[in-house]
C-alpha cells in the first residue's frame, strides 16, 4: 500500500462543499417546478369536476335557461369562489334523448410560486357532456 504525498491529499479537499453548493439552487428549482405542476395538475382536476357537475345538473332541468341557470350556480359551488370562473357556456340539443355540453374557463393565479417567475395566472378550460333523458319531457312543448 503506497501512501500519495501530503500535496496531493490536500488538493481534493473542499471540492464536495463546492459541489453542494453549486447543485443546491438546481435541486430548490426542480422541487419547485414538481409542486407548480403537481398544483396545476390539481386544479385542472377540480374544474373538470366542477364542469362534469355543472352539465349534471343542467341535465335535470325542463328548459334550457333553468338548465343554464343550475349549471352556473353548480360550477360556481363546485369551486367554491376560489378562482374566478367565466359565464359557463352550455350547448347542445335540448330536446328529450338529445345531448348537452357545458364549457368551463377558469383563471387561476400561480403568482405565489414567484421563486419560478411564473405568470400572474393560467386559464383551465374543461368540457362535459351529458344525455338528456328520452323519457322526460323538456320546456319545448315536445313530448318524448
């Protein structure tokens, strides 16, 4: 077993210190960036639910403005007034058997994340669609 001169066993020392100080930053920055994905992930998630409610309830109602009327205030309490939320568009043929689409634009603020230099907000869009009961009669006077 030989043994390196006193020189060249000094020489390394330190460099695992320059090294965790170099990679710190990266590694904060990474965590960073999967709690901001992980947040968006979740809330595309709640505004898809709130839109699948929204078409649910506008499913249950006779005519198409009660059916818009529920499906704006069953998003707005699906979210609970955490994000602002656009008028919820609804679509469709509402007509015994047919089918009716709801469409939900929400922005959300991602500012308080600012170490990333995100922007202010993010809009999340979602759709549902929903059938119209064949046995039930709506507000068009038609029967099924």
């Amino acid at each position: 077993m030989t043994r390196q001169p006193f020189s060249q066993r000094t020489r390394d020392r330190g460099s695992m210190s320059v090294e965790v100080v170099l990679i710190t930053p990266v590694l904060v920055a990474f965590m960073l960036l999967v709690i901001a994905f992980g947040r968006y992930v979740a809330v595309r998630g709640d505004v898809e639910a709130a839109s699948r409610d929204a078409v649910r309830a506008a499913s249950l109602e006779r005519d198409i403005g009660s059916a818009r009327a529920a499906a704006s205030a069953t998003a707005n309490a699906s979210l609970g007034g955490r994000w602002t939320c656009e008028t919820v568009g609804l679509t469709g043929n509402f007509v015994a058997g047919g089918m009716i689409e709801t469409e939900l634009s929400c922005r959300v603020p991602v500012d308080d994340l600012g170490l990333l230099g995100l922007p202010g907000t993010v809009t999340v869009r979602a759709t549902s669609s929903a059938p119209l009961d064949i046995y039930r009669r709506t507000g068009n006077g038609g029967t099924p």
